[in-house]
C-alpha cells in the first residue's frame, strides 16, 4: 500500500503523469470527525486512493475487495466498505467524498466492479439508507442516515462538516418518540436529533439497529 500510496502522491504532484499512468484523479473533500480535509480521490486499477493536500502521511488506500457499496448523490460521493478499517483520521467502514466538479459518473462506473465483500469478511451485511436532515439553531442540512453492520452514519449532501460517524459499540442510547425522529446518544460527545424523511423509520428498521447496537455493546 505505502508503494501506491507514493506512486500516486508523485503523480498528482505531476498532472502529465496522469494518462501515462492509467489513473483518473478527482478533486475532492473528505469527511472527518469534526471537519473536512482537503485533497484528491484518485481511482488507480482496483484501489481508490485519497491524497490528502496538508498532510500526505495521513493519505489512504482502499482496495475494491474493501467495498462493499458506492453511492452517489449530486457531488457526494459515498463509500461503505464491509468491514471497519483503520484510517489516520480512525476506524471507520464509511467514506464521504466531495467531489469539486461533477464526476460522478466514473465513479458510478468504477462501483459496478467494486461490489466483492472485504477478505475473509464472510456474508456481507447491506446498508440501510434513510433520507435524513439536521436541524440546526439556524437552518438545518440535508443527507442520509446510513446503517450498517458495524456502524451508523449522518451524510450531509450539503454540509459534510456536519457529517457524524459511529460504531454501534459506542452508541449509549438511541430514542426514537416517532418515525420520523430519531436521537443518538453516543457514549462520548454530543447527542445527535435527527429528523427521518419520507415514510421514516419503521418499527422493523428501529428493532433492527436496537438490536444490533445491543448486541456490539456487549462485546464492546
């Protein structure tokens, strides 16, 4: 990994390498606890690679065996992988990526192959994706609230900022008054309210995660 992840820093740092190379790069932002970080996405053969542009040591590989789904949603690129791997920023089976310009397309493309569960990853479990929207003092921001086995996810559309991971593991406490509202209660840092779009979320959908985050607390 340190190979590519070197092979692709020298050849964004040289646009003309690029074609030479067979690489396609993407301006973009990622989302990290707490903020962004500027950089590129790079799709090179079976990995995508982010560049971070203020601290290349904190720059990551993730190999298409990793993926387990990619979706797009205007410029918001999301990535979920099977099981949580361990990045600079933390551990984590869920990437949101910005993209500057509207390239989602390749990487819609790039999805269609990138569907194989992680290594030794077993039966893999599929995401749930809810329509969601945080509501601010002032405002609020749109997006999706993403479940999987592992882990659950606020993906802002139109402030990943405001983007928030979680392992189920470090979850204290989840409150739902009705479908359409939803309260995490983490073990660390602030409670998250969030408001369910659409038909929100059913009864099955909550048992579901309840007992997921039951069952990670006990191991945790």
């Amino acid at each position: 990994m340190k190979v590519i992840l070197v092979t692709v820093i020298l050849c964004c740092a040289c646009p003309t390498a690029w074609s030479q190379v067979g690489i396609h790069v993407f301006p973009t932002e990622l989302s990290v606890p707490f903020g962004t970080a500027a950089g590129k996405l790079v799709a090179v053969g079976d990995m995508l690679v982010f560049v971070d542009d203020q601290k290349p040591e904190a720059s990551f590989a993730l190999s298409r065996s990793d993926v387990q789904s990619l979706t797009g949603e205007g410029k918001t690129i999301t990535v979920q992988t099977a099981q949580p791997l361990q990045i600079p920023s933390g551990r984590t089976s869920t990437f949101t990526f910005r993209l500057r310009d509207d390239d989602a397309g390749f990487l819609t493309q790039w999805q269609h192959t990138a569907g194989a569960p992680a290594r030794g990853s077993g039966t893999a479990v599929e995401p749930v994706s809810l329509e969601a929207k945080h509501n601010h003092r002032v405002g609020s921001c749109r997006g999706r609230l993403i479940i999987t086995g592992t882990g659950l996810s606020y993906e802002s559309i139109d402030q990943i900022s405001d983007s928030r991971q979680w392992d189920l593991k470090d979850i204290k406490e989840l409150r739902r008054d009705n479908p359409y509202k939803l309260k995490i209660q983490p073990f660390n840092g602030g409670d998250y309210d969030l408001e369910i779009q659409g038909q929100g979320m059913d009864n099955a959908q909550f048992k579901l995660l309840v007992d997921r985050i039951t069952a990670a607390r006990v191991a945790r």
